[in-house]
C-alpha cells in the first residue's frame, strides 16, 4: 500500500484531526483541556455504544429506526422497574436489555421472516415503543434512581469515566465480531448480495435476527448508560437519536448499499460528531445551527461515498 | 461497397489506475454492413463499445462519425449523430406500455398533455418497420425478453441510429428469439443501418457478419472478410494460441454401481414427476430450451425451492433439503447460471468467497482459524489455477471464467460430492471455457459426480456421459453416449416426439 492509499482509506480521520485543530483554536484552546475531552468521551458514550449495532444493520443494507424509542424504553422501564417496583438494580437492567434485545428480535421477524422492508417495520416499532414509553411513564419524568446507578454514567476510574471504558469495550467486541468471527464474515457476504449468500450457505433470515437483536441489544445499553448519565427517565429522552446514530455510522464509511465498513471508520464517526456537537457549545452556536451542519456533513459524507463508487464505474 | 466510414476509430487506448483496458484499438465501420466484433472476456469489447455512446472517455485516440472527428464524444452527441448501443441489460421501464418505452424522456406532447395515442400510433409505426408484432399498449413487464429487446432496437431506429452496437444480443434470448432478432438485423441491415455485433457464439457471427474484427488483451489483431474466415481460424486469433480441441480427453471413470443421486417422481418448482440416477464419476447432462424447469430441478435438488413430493436420494437414504445451507451440508453443489448475481460474492475477496460455506467448520467458538482460511484459499488457488495477484483480491475484479473457478473453489473447500452446473460456460470466453472443461474432468475422475445444465448443444455433447432432456417441466428423453445426436436432442427438447417414443427412452 503506497501514501497515498494509506491516506485514502483514513481520510475519515484526517477530517476528524482537522476538526480538532480548528476547534483548538477557535476556542482558544478550551477546546483541547483535559476536562473537556474526558466530558467529550463521557457525551459520545451512549451513541458511540448505539452506533456498534447499527453498523451491523446498516452493513447488510438495513436500517434500524427504533433504536431511539428503544433508548427511551430502556430509560423508563428502567426507572420503573427500580424507583415504582424496588426491583434490585441489576436485576432491572438485565430485564431491560432483554427487553431492548426482544424489541430487536421482533423487528428481525418483520423483516425477515414476514419481508417488511426494514425502512417501515423499524418505523412502525419506533413508533409503538414511544408511545409504549409514554404508557408505563404517563408522561412524567421519573427520578429517585437508587445511588449505585451512577455508576455507568456519572463514575469514573481515576480520570476515565466508566461510560466511555464501556463504550471502548463495545467498540472492541464489534471490532471483533467483524473481522475475527465469522458472523462477521456473513454480515459483509449479506451486504454484498443477499441471494449469493444464501446460495452459498448462509442463513440468511437467522442472520438478520441475530443483527437486529445486537442492535435492539447494544441500544439498550446505550439507553442504560444514558438513564445514569442523566439520573431521571423522560419518555422524550430518546427522540430522534436513530438520527445521529445513522450520521456517525455512514460518516463512518459504513456505505448505505451494504457490503461496505469498518468499525475503526464507525469510532471516527462518532468522534467527529460529539467533537462537532460538543465544539460548537463551546463557541455558543446555537442548537438549530448544530443541526443544518450535521445535516449537512450528512449528505457530504453520503455524496463523497456515492461520487467515489461513480468514479469507479466509468 | 462505398470506401467511406460511418463509424471510424483510431488507435484507441484507455488506461485505467493501474490497468490498461485498451492499447491500441482499431475499427471501421461501413455503411450498411453487419461487423462481428470478437474476443476472450476481458479483452476490451466492452470498453472500446463505451467509448463509442460517450460513456467512457479514452486516454487516447480519435472518434470519427461520418468522417467528422470529434474531440470529445457524449452520450448526446454520440445519439444526435446517429450511435446507439443495445446493451444485455434494457432500460425498459416494466409498468410502462411499449409505446410510452419507446418515447421513453422524450413523449410526444400536446400542449403540457401527453398525447398518448399519437405515440401509439408512431410506435405501431416504428414496429412495423421492423416487421415485429408487439402491441403498443402492452405494458412491458408482459412481454418477453425478447421482445423487450425489440423494444430497445426500435427505440434506436425511432431515433434514427445509423449505427447499431450490440453487445452479446442473443445471451438472454431463447432458441426462437434469437432467430427473429436475426431477421430485424437482417432486415435493418437492408435498410442501410450499420451494425457491429459482439458475441461469443462464433456460429451467429458466421451467419450474421459481413466481416470480423477480432482484438486481444486491448489491442487490434485483425479484420477478416467473414465467408473467408474459419472457426479454427478465428478462436486462434482470439486467444492467440493453438487450441488442439474444444472438448478436453476424459479418463472413463464410471462407477455403474455407485448411484450417488436417484430422484423417483420428484415434483415441485414447475417441474412434474422426475426420475433420474446419477453415479459416480458421471457427468449427466441435462438438456432442454431456457424455460424447460431444468433450472428449477437443480433449485429443488439445491434446497433453495421447496419439492412438491417424490423422493430424493442421496447414496442410499433419502433426503430433503429445505435450504442450500442443508444441501451443502450432505455434499451438494450448486454453480448458478447467473454468476453475477447468484454465485459469486462480488464484493469479498477470493479468500472469502471460498470459505464461506465452510467458515462455521473452521471456526474455533465462532472465532475463524485464520491460518486454515489463508491456506484453504492458497490450496484452491492453486489447484484450479485462479488467477489473481492475492487472495485477498476482490472478485468483482476478477474475469469470468476466474469468477467461475472461484465459485468452484469454494464448493471444492465445502468437500463437495455432486457438483451441480447451471449453464457452467455462460459468458466465459474460448480460452476459459476449456480450463472450465478440464476441471469438470478432474472432478469426475476423482469420483465426483456433475450434473450440467447446457443450452449450448455442443457443450452438451461434448462433455456428457449421459444425456436426460426436459420439455415444459417434464422428462422427454434419455440418451447414452452412443446415441448423442443433436437433432435428436432437439426434438426431445421441443417436446415434438409422440409419448410412446419419449415413454420408451424411460
């Protein structure tokens, strides 16, 4: 591999140390401090975790919109489980991940085995666990969480907090479910050409249950370590967080066709937007500023995708 | 015959990064003529057909129309001076009736309305012109490939395309089909259109061309006047080399005792009550028109469609496979007839594509043992000759018939015993197809047995041991080695043989 591949295939990480720099310093230098780079890893933990599972989705040319109303789900039932029931904390925490994982399982059943296209099946369960969440909350914020459960939010070891030791674990196991196992090995055949794949033996409706489960699964998580960061469950806590999911995994290099990704791509991804998210709180831009930008970077990264797969054509 | 040119190109080259695709190409194109264009599969047919409609842009070299250069071709300019391209695939809109397809961007209009019975009316034209029946408000996804292939061409005309290009037209056609896409470029070339065909089937050229252009590894090797050309003669100058014969020598490795796979009154998929043995070491070939069901036999064979009722047997026990997963487990293969899109794993690498059935066998608590991954791939690499810089390379870089060996590879990997071949030269040049032919031999000698799909009567014959043949999804006739005879093949295969002599054959 000469330079200039080395730089093409990491080019996702030169835009992120770009980001770096200019936000070092226009802010001064704020930026770069100790403290808020540990704030900024501590923020991107939730969707860091989230975004591991939707890199599986989104590497077999699905989609998973749910993944906010199961955030939210995992927040409240949660709280319920701890705060309204007494339920012990890591009893209600496996009992939600269940849930999240079982959530997961229902939308590999529609796409896989009734063949709704993942685009409307995850959208229908987004929309029927927001509104499960608002059923079992009533709408009200729910708050008095037991003083341990701050641990996957708010704790730390030494100066790293555990939320992000979580994150760097998840990122791991996905690292190496793609390259070292050969789940991994059927999920980029599936991207690639669904029919070939199962003509060369795979199964390929069980793998789609079993990817849409670790998605339902890692968003759980997520929803967990969120509940704890923020210490009170709001049915509103997860809206629209598929969103920022799907723009760190395609800013990721993960391509929306399928067949196409690599989890080092995805943590870029991630960094990059709670870098941008995180910088222009810093400089005071204000919150709908935030959003046309990360739409914009959005279709950037989707258009140079498409552009280079062009090129190759002709 | 006029000197002029209606299509000149000169000295074409066309670097990609890292590959030459073209050297130095090139071709003249006279007025009224069909001109066979040939070629091993990779050649540069379909690049230098590029640079002609504008859709690739050469390095190098100058484009004539009419004797006028142009400096750089579009896909306008190429259609405003009269070049159109028929490609394998159409860009047939299926939920739009013919005539709408054929005004296809470019509608008739009255005022901001569409005037849809004057397009009717034009089309009904354009068809008639070329002596094809096709009913204008038919909606395409109704018709036949062949038609829709119609489509194309009258599209082209309704255009007034002077220069007809037409890449391997006759690849998704049907017997019959092809016969009436002779007659409209028969009938066009009478009409003054120019034509170059591309095709691997030397007999259409034969039949069809008025001179061959051959080239080789992007470089132009020569013109013949086609009824001054011979077959021997053209695969040579194709493949560069002496090709002894077609058809490579099989030690006979029969096991008569040994009967691998028997079907008794297998039905489902479309095909009714089939009974057939294949043993050891045999190469059965299955013969028939597309749209026989031999296709939808090797899918229920394969597990990937379901059987209706009848028996599968497989060494002596009966077996009932409801997924290719399945299949392969208990040895079966399958090579489909569309390599693209049902065999190979086009964007994963070699290695990959030839372990994957088996990864689950090589991994260690679902974690891949990546020493036996890398020398699986090596071995097979190896063994059947694929070449590739690495195994790590990506298949859809890869030639055809390198595709097809990788797709080998991995059943081979999967210890595969019956090998199952959909069309297994399909689209593969001369030079391939025989290392396809030799490995068919090694899989049979080594005890193997191969059952092959071929519309391609000659392959058929040629590589067959036994011949079975379908018509409409049932079984017309068996033949043995002593027996092979073309015209016979046809006429089981048209199902025109009374019941008695097909029930005899039983």
């Amino acid at each position: 591999m000469n330079v200039k591949n080395i730089l093409k295939s990491n080019a996702i990480w030169l835009v992120f140390i770009l980001e770096v720099i200019i936000f070092a310093i226009a802010s001064k230098g704020a930026f770069i401090r100790t403290g808020n780079i540990i704030n900024i890893s501590r923020q991107v933990a939730y969707y860091g975790i989230a975004s591991i599972g939707m890199t599986f989705v989104i590497l077999i040319a699905g989609i998973d919109l749910s993944i906010g109303s199961i955030i939210t789900l995992v927040n409240v039932v949660c709280a319920f489980l701890m705060v309204n029931l007494g339920v012990n904390m890591w009893i209600a925490i496996l009992i939600s991940l269940l849930l999240s994982t079982a959530i997961g399982i229902l939308n590999g059943f529609m796409v896989a085995t009734i063949g709704i296209p993942a685009l409307i099946a995850t959208f229908a369960s987004q929309t029927i666990f927001e509104g499960a969440s608002y059923l079992i909350s009533g709408g009200r914020p729910i708050s008095g969480l037991p003083e341990t459960f701050a641990l996957f939010g708010r704790w730390s070891v030494g100066i790293i907090p555990v939320c992000t030791i979580i994150m760097i674990v998840c990122f791991a196991i996905g690292s190496f479910i793609l390259n070292k196992t050969y789940f991994g090995r059927y999920f980029y055949a599936i991207g690639g050409n669904e029919e070939a794949a199962e003509l060369s033996g795979i199964r390929v409706n069980r793998m789609k249950y079993l990817i849409y489960a670790l998605s339902g699964l890692f968003a759980g998580l997520a929803g967990i370590v969120l509940l704890s960061r923020s210490n009170s469950a709001q049915s509103t806590v997860g809206k629209g967080l598929e969103f920022d999911v799907i723009t760190c995994v395609v800013l990721g290099g993960v391509s929306v066709n399928g067949g196409v990704g690599r989890i080092s791509g995805v943590v870029a991804g991630v960094l990059i937007i709670g870098c941008l998210t995180n910088g222009m709180i810093l400089m005071d831009v204000s919150e709908y500023t935030q959003m046309v930008v990360k739409g914009v970077g959005l279709a950037i990264a989707v258009g140079i995708d498409c552009l280079s797969k062009k090129r190759q054509t002709t | 015959m006029s000197e002029e040119y209606v299509l000149e190109l000169e000295h074409i080259r066309k670097e990609y990064p890292g590959v030459v695709a073209l050297k130095d190409v090139t071709l003249q194109l006279r007025p009224g003529e069909v001109l066979g264009l040939i070629g091993e599969n990779g050649a540069g047919k379909s690049t230098l057909i590029k640079c002609c409609s504008g859709a690739v842009i050469p390095t190098s070299g100058k484009i004539k129309i009419n004797g006028k250069e142009f400096e750089r071709m579009t896909p306008q300019l190429a259609a405003e001076n009269g070049i159109a391209i028929i490609y394998q695939e159409f860009n047939n809109v299926g939920e739009l009736s013919a005539a709408e397809n054929l005004f296809l961007g470019r509608p008739i209009r009255n005022g901001i309305m569409i005037d849809r019975k004057a397009m009717e009316e034009e089309a009904a034209k354009a068809f008639a012109q070329l002596q094809i029946k096709i009913n204008p408000k038919e909606l395409v996804k109704n018709l036949s490939v062949g038609y829709q292939q119609m489509i194309e061409i009258a599209k082209a005309i309704q255009q007034n395309a002077k220069v007809l290009i037409m890449d391997e037209p006759s690849a998704p056609l049907t017997t019959n089909e092809v016969e009436n896409m002779f007659k409209v470029v028969e009938l066009l070339r009478e009409q003054g259109v120019s034509i170059i065909y591309i095709s691997h089937r030397l007999e259409e050229i034969f039949r069809l061309s008025d001179r061959i252009e051959v080239i080789r590894d992007g470089e132009y090797v020569t013109t013949l006047i086609t009824p001054e050309a011979t077959v021997d003669e053209l695969i040579k100058l194709m493949v560069g080399r002496e090709m002894t014969q077609k058809y490579p020598e099989r030690e006979p490795c029969i096991d008569k005792n040994k009967v691998v796979l028997e079907l008794k009154h297998v039905s489902g998929n479309g095909d009714k009550d089939m009974n057939l043995k294949i043993h050891a070491g045999e190469v059965l070939g299955l013969g028939g028109l597309v749209g026989a069901g031999r296709t939808e036999l090797a899918e229920v064979i394969f597990g990937s469609k379901p059987k209706e009722s009848g028996q599968i047997i497989l060494n002596g026990k009966e077996i009932n496979p409801r997924s290719p997963r399945e299949a392969i487990d208990l040895g079966i293969a399958l090579v489909p007839e569309d390599r693209k899109r049902h065999g190979a794993l086009l964007t994963n690498s070699i290695k990959n594509n030839i372990n994957m059935p088996i990864y689950k066998r090589i991994s260690n608590a679902s974690v891949i043992r990546s020493a036996i991954e890398k020398s699986n791939a090596e071995k097979y690499r190896k063994e059947i000759q694929i070449k590739c810089p690495t195994v790590n390379q990506l298949v859809k870089n890869l030639s055809g018939g390198n595709q097809q060996k990788v797709i080998l590879g991995k059943w081979l990997a999967a210890d595969s015993q019956l090998i199952i071949f959909d069309e297994p030269t399909r689209g593969i040049d001369v030079g391939a197809k025989y290392e396809i032919y030799k490995l068919i031999n090694d899989l049979v000698e080594s005890g193997r047995s191969v059952l092959m799909i071929s519309s391609e009567m000659e392959e058929l014959i040629g590589m067959s041991d036994r011949i079975i043949v379908l018509a409409e999804g049932e079984m017309t006739g068996e033949l043995q080695k002593e027996e092979f005879d073309a015209d016979t093949i046809m006429a089981y295969a048209s199902a025109i043989v009374d019941k008695e002599m097909g029930g005899s054959t039983r």
